[in-house]
C-alpha cells in the first residue's frame, strides 16, 4: 500500500471511486465537480496494484476570520472501497492532511460529516447548525420580482455578499465573483440556479435552489427588513417551473424551530488560531493552560495568553506564547468547543481530561467567542 497526495493531472482518476461510494450524485454533478473542484484542489489517496483504495480531498477556500483571512481547506470526498475498510485509511489520509495544512499554518479545516462519530475521534467538534424549515402556504406579496442570474450577473451577486452579508459574520468564505461562477455550475448540475430579488431596480436579496428531489431553497440572503420578499420569489420561481407542493428552505438568516448540526472543525495550528481571538470589550485578561492534541503534538503545550487594556489601539487583541506554569488542561476538541461557541465553559468542564481552576474558568469566559459562523459549502 502507497500513501500519496496526487498530481493534478491525476485527479480524474479518483471519479470511479467517487461513483461507487456517492452514487447519489449525478454525472451532471459529477462534470462539474472534476471540471470545477477538482482541477485546483488536493487529494489524498491510499493504492495497491489494483488502483486507489481510499481517498481524501481538499478543497480551497478563501476565509475570513475575525479580522484576518487565510486560504483554508473543506475536506470533502472521504471515501474507502468495502473491501479496505476498517483497516485506519481513513485515519492515515486525515493524519497526513491534517499535518501538511498545519505546516501551512491554517488555523482550521472544516467538513460537513456523513456522521458525527467517525470524525469526533480525530477532534473535529460541530461548531455550526443549520435552519430548515417547509414552506407550505406561499403569500404572493406585490412589488418585488427574482429573475435568474446568469455568469455575467455574478460580479453583482457576490458585491451583493461582500457589501451586505459578509459583514455579519465573525467566521465565513469569502465571495468573488469566481466563487459564485462556480456555485452557479454547481447548482445548475443539480437542475437548479441562482435567483436575485429586486424591489424596482434595486437588488434586496439572492438564494440558490435545487430541484433534483424537489424545490429546495438554500441559504436565502436578503436586506433587512425584506425577508418577506423571499416567499413572492419562491412563488415565481415555482410558477416559472411549473412546481407544486412544499418546498424545503435551509436557512442561517432565517430564526426556526428546526435545525440540524452541519459543519464539523477541527484546529488546526493553535497559535495562529489564538491569534485571531478576541477579548470582550473593557476585560483584562491574563490566564495559561495546557493543551492535549494526539494528533497534532506540535500544538500539546503551555499557552499563556493576555491582552493589553492600555494598548490604544489594539486592547482588545490577545497575545499568544508559550510558558511553562499551567492552570489547568483543556483538550483541543473541547477547545474548539467553546472558542466556536457551541458549548459552555460548563458544559465544556465536564469533558474527558479537561481540568479548570476556578481563576482559568473566569479568565476564559472574558473571550469573546466565534460564535458568528456562516460556513455553509457542501463541496
């Protein structure tokens, strides 16, 4: 057996093993994904005599974080032949990945999980939920119109994002008008497209749909004070494609019962990520901890971070470096945990290997966390 990461000439060999394991996927999906995804991604693959057995891929993704951004990597494409599983292929390809983004120094890697077990062991946490809800009675609201945007419209679309949407979030990708030519591919694979909503001439939102099993509404984007304009656009568009019964919507920006866990990072290179951090308005803060990473060792020491509430310009902004006294020991799953906001401090205590003196407990609470994540890629 040979571990390596392919050439990208190479790429296409991967598609066989592709159609095997997801064959839900169409071959319109498909066209796309090797002709758009993976002609500049990276993937990892595991072969014999016979061909790959196993394989990993990585896509690139241009992400803001606080006030920095980095080129990161989604890890899509797991996939192992039922002949070669249950032999740690799995783990040997997200090892080798997770160290080659490391020494790049990518604060984190993100992937949405076929089940939540199988990546836990290798300290990824979900750290995003996703809205859903069916919209069932449809109002027909005058005054608005969605049309379908075309390449030549992707420019508007992603300044759209950029100057109204991106603004609202600690942690997403960023858009180019590359970023929504693809996703418009992309979508069309999946009989779908994008729509822009307008009052008059003026462009007040944007969603992407599919219709392979059914209408599916994904991720709506509208100006504040518009989300009612949303239901007219999706009784046009199911006018237009002459479409009966419910439609499914996947929200962020939509406040419903109903909402799934989604999207699954793991840290990376912890310095880098402790960088970005932020402590709350008018705190001091100045604590050390240990960390436990068993599959990245390079991140298992002493941090000690502070900020300085007498800097004038940055008193809000944590330093990072290594010590030698700890106060208490935090896994880097449990980490991750409560820096992305998904757990309390409380909640956080309670796991595996995790010790908090009183004083660490109340100096980590001063960060401010990444609660405001936006990641909502499916490749």
């Amino acid at each position: 057996m040979k571990t390596r990461k392919l050439e990208l000439n190479e790429h296409n060999l991967t598609r066989a093993l592709w159609e095997e394991i997801f064959n839900e996927d169409s071959k319109e999906f498909l066209d796309y994904y090797y002709f758009m995804k993976a002609k500049d991604n990276e993937i990892y693959v595991i072969e014999n005599d016979q061909g790959i057995c196993s394989m990993l891929h990585l896509n690139p993704y241009a992400l803001k974080l606080e006030d920095t951004q980095f080129q990161g990597s989604y890890i899509v494409g797991v996939a192992t032949k039922p002949l070669h599983r249950k032999k740690g292929y799995m783990g040997t390809l997200l090892r080798q990945s997770l160290s080659d983004m490391y020494k790049r120094k990518e604060p984190f890697t993100f992937l949405m999980p076929a089940a939540e077990s199988i990546y836990t062991p290798y300290d990824f946490r979900f750290v995003y939920d996703q809205n859903y809800t069916t919209l069932t009675d449809v109002k027909n609201i005058d005054g608005y119109k969605s049309v379908e945007a075309t390449f030549f419209d992707c420019e508007r679309v992603a300044a759209f994002y950029t100057e109204n949407i991106e603004k609202n979030w600690q942690i997403c990708t960023l858009r180019d008008s590359a970023y929504y030519q693809s996703l418009l591919l992309e979508r069309q694979s999946e009989l779908g497209g994008i729509r822009m909503v307008f009052e008059e001439d003026k462009l007040i939102g944007i969603f992407t749909y599919m219709m392979e099993d059914g209408l599916e509404i994904m991720e709506p984007l509208f100006l504040p004070g518009y989300e009612s304009a949303m239901e007219q656009s999706v009784t046009q568009l199911k006018t237009e494609k002459n479409i009966s019964g419910n439609v499914k919507i996947y929200a962020s920006l939509i406040d419903t019962q109903e909402k799934k866990p989604a999207i699954m990072v793991r840290i990376l290179h912890l310095e880098q990520l402790l960088k970005t951090l932020k402590v709350k308005p008018g705190k001091q803060l100045h604590c050390s901890f240990a960390i436990l990473d068993y599959i990245l060792p390079q991140n298992s020491k002493v941090w000690e971070i502070y900020n300085d509430l007498n800097s004038p310009d940055t008193p809000n902004v944590l330093h990072v470096k290594e010590t030698e006294d700890s106060e208490g020991v935090l896994t880097i799953g449990a980490l991750t945990s409560f820096v992305f906001g998904y757990k309390t401090l409380e909640e956080v205590a309670k796991e595996e290997n995790v010790i908090l003196t009183d004083h660490l407990a109340e100096e980590l609470k001063k960060l401010k966390p990444l609660n405001r994540i936006y990641l909502n890629e499916v490749v």
